[in-house]
C-alpha cells in the first residue's frame, strides 16, 4: 500500500513539474512574440515619421538627409536608399563586432526600407494634396519617431544600424557615445546637406523632440514592465 501511495505522489510531482515546464515554455513564447510585435510596431512608426517627413520637403531627420544628398546624384528610390545603407552598417558590424546584433536589427534594417517604399508613394499620391499637410507631418514626425526608437529599444533584441555603429566606434575608442552620436550625425547632415539635401525646420525639430521623446517611452515602458 505504501508503494501504490509513493509511486502516484512521484507522478503527481511529475506531472506538477511537466506543467510548471509548459506554461514556462509558453511564457517564453509569449514574450518572444511581443518582442517581434515591439520591433515591428517601432519600425512601422519610424518609417512613417521618416515618409512624413521626405513628403513634407521641410526638412529631414540625419539619415535621410544623407541619403537624400547621395539621391541627387544616385538615381534609386529612396527605401531603396534606406535599404542599402542599413544592410552595409549591419554588414559591416556583423564583421567587426556581431555581439550588437539580434533578430531585432536585421528586421528594422530590412523593414524600415520596405515599408517606407510603402508608406511614401501613398502619401505622395493622397495626403500631399490636404490643407496644411506639411506643417501636420513636420511636427507630428518627430513624435512619432521618438515613440517608435522607444519601442523599439525596449524589446532589447539587437541595436539599430547606426546605434550598432556608435556602440562599436564607442568600444574601440575613449569617446562617450554621446559625443559619437553626435558627430556621426553632424557628420550625415553636413555631407547630405553638401550634396545638396534640404535642411529646414523638419531637421530642426528632430534634432530637439526626438531624443527627448525617445527617452520618455523608453521610461515609460520600463516602469510598466515592473
């Protein structure tokens, strides 16, 4: 009787700990599609703020005023654009440190071109035409592209192209990243701008609202998570 008594409180156990096993597992899963959720959501609100922005013709966030100077004497669309330069910094991190790289910097790098290649045509076509559009997207850019590098960020799974680059040029050097972010930025918009980019009050609000914004979602997120 007493064997009968132990053999099914071992299966009891058994099956306590197969259980305890699956809602881990599912759990998990659960958090792995929420991070890819985060990382597609951020990267539909950056390539939203950035077709808003290439729209309005009131000027441009960094990168975009880099490339934008290279499409005056490169015929390619711009997602096209956007494309190529985020594959070869990842490239080229993947090289050299490939530790700052996740899942999350290959769907951004990939993702954000394609859907600016389908959000500009749309709102070239259709919202250009609306009274006052230009104003609306200068300023409702930088909110969104804020919010949508806070998004992203917080799901941790793998930094940005240019984020990638500040944080392997920062390992490697005895500069701070802010100092590097900076400069690297500085550096896109004066050879955009050499080349023949606009700068107008789009890069102006930018350079003030977005790093800002950024850091309020992110501590917004964090704070919700506890």
């Amino acid at each position: 009787m007493q064997v009968f008594l132990d053999g099914k409180s071992s299966n009891l156990c058994g099956g306590k700990v197969h259980l305890k096993s699956l809602e881990n597992l599912r759990r998990k899963e659960r958090d792995v599609v929420n991070k890819i959720f985060q990382i597609l959501l951020g990267t539909c609100l950056i390539a939203l703020a950035i077709s808003l922005l290439i729209t309005a013709h009131q000027g441009y966030d960094t990168i975009s005023t880099f490339l934008l100077g290279i499409l005056n004497h490169v015929s390619v669309p711009f997602w096209v654009a956007s494309l190529c330069f985020n594959l070869i910094i990842l490239g080229i991190i993947a090289i050299i440190d490939r530790q700052e790289l996740g899942i999350g910097s290959y769907l951004n790098g990939i993702g954000l071109g394609l859907l600016i290649g389908i959000f500009e045509p749309v709102m070239d076509k259709i919202f250009v035409h609306l009274p006052y559009y230009s104003w609306l997207a200068i300023f409702s850019a930088p909110i969104l592209f804020g919010i949508g590098a806070g998004i992203y960020v917080s799901a941790n799974q793998g930094s940005a192209a240019l984020e990638a680059l500040t944080a392997v040029i920062y390992k490697r050097t005895k500069l701070t990243q802010k100092t590097i972010r900076i400069g690297l930025d500085a550096t896109m918009v004066l050879v955009g701008f050499g080349l023949g980019a606009r700068i107008g009050l789009g890069t102006l609000l930018c350079i003030l609202f977005v790093g800002p914004i950024f850091e309020a979602t992110v501590k917004t997120l964090a704070a919700r998570r506890k």
